[in-house]
C-alpha cells in the first residue's frame, strides 16, 4: 500500500484549490453550488462569513430591496491527509428587484407656508399585498422642492420608486404656520450615578464589579491607536485596535467612543480615581488629535476621526455599505463619549473638542442639498448615524450655538419620521439599531425647541416597539433587523436582539418616563435591564458582550472580547447604568421605580433610602429611610405582581392600591428608621408569543428562565397557566433560585445567571 508523503498531501490540495470554479461571485443571484470534495480528493469545509446572506451549504437570502448589494467573505478549507490550506473568496450577492405589490398607499397630508421653500417627504408609507407595512421610496413629478406663492390646497403627484405605482400627496398652504410647542420642563429627574449606590452580593453589582476590573486594565494608547495613525501622530508602540477597529476597517473608531462614555459613568458609579485619569489622558490625546488634523490643509478645521474625511466624502455620494461603513455612527460615538465626560466628568476640554467637532458637522452638512440629505439618511448602514442628532442637541442646550440645532436637524429621516408623524407603525424591514437612536435624538430636540411633534414620534415609536416587536427578554429585532408588529414566535434564531438595540430603547424609555412618570415605563425597562442587558455580560472580566441574545432552541450565549464589534462598544458602557432608573424624584416625591438592592442619597432633602431585595423571592422588597421630612414614596407596582400583594410600614399592614399611572402612594412625615416591606405576589407565570401562542416562555417576577438543555429542537411541555405552579419545585443553589420541572427534570434559571449552557428560552405547549 502505498502511503502518501506531505509533499503528495499539498500537491493534491494546491491541485483542487487550483482547479475549483464557482463562477461569477461578483453578481450572485442564485443558491451557490459547493463541493464537498475536490476533483483531485481533498475534503472541502465551507463556512460564510454572513450566514444571513449566504450558508455554509451555498444557500443565497438576496438582500432586501433597499438595502443594496452585500460582499461576503466565503473560506474554503481544503483537506488531504495532513495537509490543510485555506482560501477565502468575494461572494457579492445582489439586493432583491424592486416586484413590490401594493394594496394601499396611506394618505399623504402636508402643511405648508406661504413665501417659504418646503421639501415634500422622500417616502410614502404602504401596505403590500402581503400585508407589511413599510415606507417606500417616491420621485415627485417636478421633484420634492415646492415654493408656494399663494395659499390654498394643491394635489402634487408622483410614483413610488423604481415603479409607475402612481402616489399623491395634498398640501395645505397657509399664510402662516407655527409649529405647536409644549414645556420641556421634565415631571420628574433621575439621581446623579453617585447618588445610587449598588448593594454588594447582588448579580448588577458584580456585573459592575466585572467591568470595572476590565476598564482598569485597558490600554489607553491602544484606544488612541487609530486616531494618533490618521492624524500622522506618533502611536506610542502601542498595540493596533482588533475587529471592527482594526486599521483596516471602516468603522475603527468607535469603540474608542464607547469607552469614553463608559469611562465617564463608570466614575460617576464608582468614584474610582484611575478611572477618571484615563479618561483625563484620552480626552488630551484627542485634542492633539483634533489639532494635528487641523493642521493639515487636506482637512477641515474641527474634524476629528480615526481616519480621514473619505467616507464622508463617498457619502454623499451615495457610496453603499460595505464600501463605506456608516461615518456618522462612528462620529456619534465619539461626540457621545466627549459629551459624557464633560457630563459626569466635568471635563471642558472635552466639550471644547465636542464644540469644534459640532461646528465641523455644520458647515459639511448645510452645504448639503434636501435631496442627498434624506438619500443619504435612508441608505442602509451606510447612512446610518447612530444618535449624532441627540448629541447636537445636547451640545445646543450647552453652548448655545444656533448651528449646533440647526446641524441636529439636519439630520431628520423621512424614511422613520414620516411615518411616525402619522401614528402608522411601519418599522418592520428596517434596520433596529440604525433607527432607535435617530428617535432618542428626537426626544432630545424636543427637549431643546419644545416642538412637540418631535415628543410625539418618540412616544409612538417607544409604544409600537413595545408592544409589538418585543421578546420576552424586552430585546428587539431579528438578524439587527425589525420585523412586521407582532411577528415574535416566527423569528426565534440564533440573532435575535442585538444587545444594542437593548442598551438604546432603554435610554429612550428613561427619557420619556421624565416626561410622564408611568408604571409600564418601568415595566419594559425592568424586563429588559434583568433579561437582556444583565444576560448579556461575560460572567468573567473581560469586557465581553453578546452581540445577539440567541433565542432559538438551544441557543448559546457568545461574548465578544476582542471583536470591538457595536455590542461589545455598548457593553463596555451597560454595566455602569444599572442605577440610573432606579429611583427618579420631583419637589415632592420619591419614585421607587425598579427592585435592586441599593443605597440612594438625596441630598435636597438629606434622606438616605435602602433598599434591599430577597435574592431567592424578587416581590420581597425593604425600604428604610434615614432622614426626616414629608414627601410622597411612590412604588411601582409591577406588572407581574399577582392580587395577593401586601405592605406594611412599621409592622403595620397599609393599603397598597396602585394609582392610575401605577404606584402605590404613601404620603406621610417620614422619620428616621422608618420601614416598609412590600410582598409582591410573585409567581411563575407563561408569556406567550403573540403570533404563535404555543410557544411560551417561563417567568418568576422580573425574570425570564431559561431551561437548561442540549436539545436542538423546542421542548415540548403539557404547561399550562392555570397549573404551572404545580408542575415544578423550587430550588436554591449556586443561581440563587431555580425552577426544575419534575416530569422530564428539566433545570429553569434566569436567563443572566447562563454562562456557556445551551438553553431554551421558549419552549412549545402540548
């Protein structure tokens, strides 16, 4: 017999890499053929780069209409005896053909004002023959720049994109309009992170604890690595940034952002001092950054990036991702980082650099036509800007610089706003995080002009989200993408939520809670705070987030260390705000809005609040007060406490009746070592799906379980509501408290206390 040597072995694999033809990979439209075996005998393994566009098996999703083309890198590994060699090819898969089929095109009622240059909408919002809703693309007979010189109504037309599906829109001209304004005035404000203290022995404060040790140990000039090469600085020997931030991808930058922003909070929590040196040190390394870019007659004065001005050059001119990866996203991290330190930290340096940065921003953009302005904020992921409106808005309510507003609305996206304004859900295909924040930045607008159309999208964005795109966990969106409302148990994969979409619906919900403090504000927040975001932290200190929260049949948590992808960005900062919504307070009263263990200090009023949660029953919750004085305490009653709930205040049983936004109210003169308990009647609980009703997860209080199991498939349980109590047996142990369904001894515990384990978050009724 003959035995083949390694020379033979390569020769044979070089011969099949060689020889193996797939055709044109520049313009895939149709499933790829895939060898598992090479002509000359090498076992061939395949894996995509993007499994939502191209599987390992060679199966082709085109992109949806709208979203453009997508490159994705196929590897190839090629096997014969010892040998083993690699080859990665460019598969560009093309979008989906515009075959859209219309069964109604939403009315289309504008205002206008006499004398003035008015833009009709990019968009028209339809409904497809399938059902979906969604906001489509319209050329405009004569284009969407109108001048009305005498009032009255007038009926403009148009066709929808790329068809001859014929749109009308009717403008109503009038001599004057005046956008309708309401106070800004917040009802009630969150307590500075130094006013919260986290109770040791609970899983937020390890979480926080964990990321505290990660940020310890970062190298700050590693951060800097990208910023200090653009700008032709010395980098100081330091490491060059891995993943999304390495020096050959478009987005490097961001991250740096993100730990700035965290930085900043984490000093806010923590009161660490080494934490507040590194952001010192990062923030004068941006500004010489910022000045040497400034320097150079190739760039404009204010710009600061961790490359040059060329993707905002290609931008503009409708370059599509992934020749170009979203500019604006990465300059809102880095304008969200500066403005956190100036925040928290008190730092002017970095608003100085935030000021210059704003003022860049401006004089690119107002240059800017209607047109490439809304074209460009509707292209995928290449326009995406994350929340740059939020923080021009918020550097506007600081320096005052008309430009600064003026820059964040500039930012306004038809293919969002338009239906928003109309109260028409129309977010399913559209990119989740790529929308959530242009919405926070909406809020924030409203919060610096008082134009309460800006208020009102942000509120019926954060309803439609919550009621109709939500998971169990409180996430959002499948593969990062929204789906049709109410579409959940139809997408259970191995991408659903992605953490930061999580990590942004929780700033809005925050946001909109100051506004009209309500019960189910605090509600959403608490599922996904406990079962997202909490779930979504490496149980090591490593810095390490899920990008998505796997939701399909034995699913498994994956944490990115290294790969600086978004999540891991966000994830640096979610661990240090798990106290801001815990308390909010007005003149007259103190909320109690989410059950954490916890110290607070108001100072205004020189009361200390403790609180303390039973870790093995959720609804068993101890007040104290140290202080004296008449307020209100207002307590969340939750939406998972059943009708055998109680109080007592001193030993002393007290009505615990919830008022209509929710809180059970005490209002009394409060002296030192007063105590209240409160018994929540927690029980565990089945939330269904709303699409597919037999598929259910298991929830104890606040939490969603998980049941530990290797099985790829669901798990097929006889649960009912009416008995679930009795088909399974409480256990405490090493998660703190467990549920084991006895027929078929199956483990259930909290989603955040899974590590590695495979695990079921729903599971199907028989």
């Amino acid at each position: 017999m003959k035995i083949s040597t390694v020379q033979e072995d390569e020769s044979i694999v070089m011969k099949d890499l060689e020889s193996l033809y797939l055709g044109n990979l520049a313009t895939v439209e149709f499933d790829l053929h895939l060898p598992r075996k090479g002509k000359y005998g090498s076992k061939i393994t395949w894996t995509s780069g993007d499994s939502r566009f191209l599987h390992n098996d060679g199966m082709v999703t085109r992109p949806k209409y709208g979203i453009g083309k997508r490159t994705v890198p196929l590897r190839a590994s090629f096997q014969y005896g010892s040998c083993v060699k690699e080859k990665v090819y460019e598969v560009t898969i093309l979008e989906e053909e515009n075959n859209i089929q219309v069964s109604r095109i939403y009315p289309t009622h504008l205002k206008a004002e006499l004398g003035k240059t008015f833009y009709l909408p990019a968009v028209a919002v339809v409904e497809t023959v399938e059902g979906e809703v969604i906001s489509h693309g319209v050329d405009w007979e004569q284009g969407e720049e109108r001048f009305f010189e005498e009032p009255g109504s007038f009926m403009i037309k148009g066709v929808l994109k790329d068809t001859t599906i014929p749109v009308k829109a009717k403008v109503l001209v009038a001599a004057k309009l005046d956008r309708e304004t309401i106070d800004t005035a917040p009802a009630a404000s969150s307590f500075p992170a130094g006013a919260v203290i986290l109770k040791d022995g609970t899983a937020f404060k390890a979480a926080q604890d964990r990321s505290l040790a990660f940020l310890k140990k970062v190298n700050d000039d590693q951060m800097l690595y990208n910023f200090r090469a653009a700008a032709d600085l010395d980098t100081r020997g330091a490491p060059e940034m891995t993943g999304w931030d390495s020096p050959d991808c478009l987005l490097r930058g961001h991250t740096t952002g993100h730990y700035l922003s965290a930085l900043a909070l984490c000093y806010a929590a923590t009161g660490d001092e080494d934490i507040n040196r590194k952001a010192e040190y990062v923030v004068a390394s941006l500004e010489e950054c910022q000045l040497a870019f400034a320097s150079k007659p190739e760039y404009h004065a204010g710009f600061l990036s961790g490359y040059s001005e060329e993707q905002f050059d290609l931008l503009e001119k409708f370059t599509r991702y992934p020749e170009i990866w979203a500019p604006y996203y990465t300059l809102h991290k880095i304008f969200a980082g500066l403005l956190d330190c100036y925040r928290h930290l008190g730092n002017s340096m970095a608003l100085a650099i935030a000021d210059k940065l704003g003022d860049w921003v401006y004089r690119r953009l107002s240059r800017l036509s209607n047109r490439v302005l809304k074209k460009m904020w509707g292209m995928y992921i290449a326009g995406e800007f994350g929340g740059i409106n939020d923080s021009l808005a918020e550097l506007y309510t600081i320096t005052h610089k008309p430009e600064h507003l003026a820059a964040a609305k500039l930012f306004d996206n038809d293919r969002l706003f338009v239906p928003m304004r109309a109260e028409i859900d129309a977010i399913g295909g559209l990119h989740a995080n790529q929308h959530i924040p242009q919405v926070i930045g909406a809020l924030k607008i409203f919060q610096a002009t008082g134009e309460k159309e800006y208020y009102d999208m942000a509120h019926f964005f954060w309803k439609s989200v919550t009621e109709a795109h939500t998971y169990s966990i409180g996430g959002t969106g499948e593969g990062e993408m929204f789906r049709q409302p109410g579409r959940i148990g139809e997408y259970l994969s191995d991408k659903t939520a992605e953490t930061c979409a999580s990590y942004n619906m929780l700033k809005l919900t925050k946001d909109l809670f100051a506004y009209r403090p309500a019960a189910e504000y605090m509600d959403y927040y608490e599922r996904t705070m406990f079962n997202h975001i909490l779930a979504s932290c490496d149980h090591q200190p490593t810095g390490g987030s899920t990008y998505f929260m796997p939701l399909a049949p034995g699913g498994a948590k994956s944490f990115d260390v290294s790969g600086n992808t978004c999540c891991h960005g966000t994830g640096l900062e979610n661990h240090m705000k798990y106290s801001e919504a815990v308390y909010f307070y007005d003149e007259f009263t103190l909320y109690v809005n989410l059950f954490v263990a916890s110290t607070l200090h108001w100072k205004e009023r020189q009361v200390r609040l403790t609180m303390d949660v039973d870790g093995h029953n959720p609804g068993n919750v101890t007040l104290r007060v140290e202080g004296t004085g008449d307020f209100i305490l207002k307590v969340r009653r939750p939406h998972w406490s059943g009708p055998g709930c109680r109080m007592e205040i001193n030993g002393g049983q007290a009505d615990m009746a919830a008022d209509s936004a929710g809180y059970v109210s005490i209002s009394r003169k409060w002296q030192r070592g007063d105590e209240i308990k409160l018994f929540f009647d927690c029980g565990l609980r089945l939330e269904a799906a709303t699409d597919r009703k037999e598929r259910v997860s298991l929830a104890y209080g606040p939490y969603i379980l998980a049941a530990l199991s290797e099985a790829d498939d669901y798990l097929r349980l006889p649960l009912r509501e009416e008995s679930v109590q009795e088909s399974f047996v409480k256990e405490t142990g090493p998660h703190g408290f467990a549920f084991r369904y006895v027929e078929d001894d199956l483990l259930f515990i909290p989603l955040a206390d899974v590590f590695h384990e495979r695990y079921h978050v729903y599971v199907e009724q028989v």
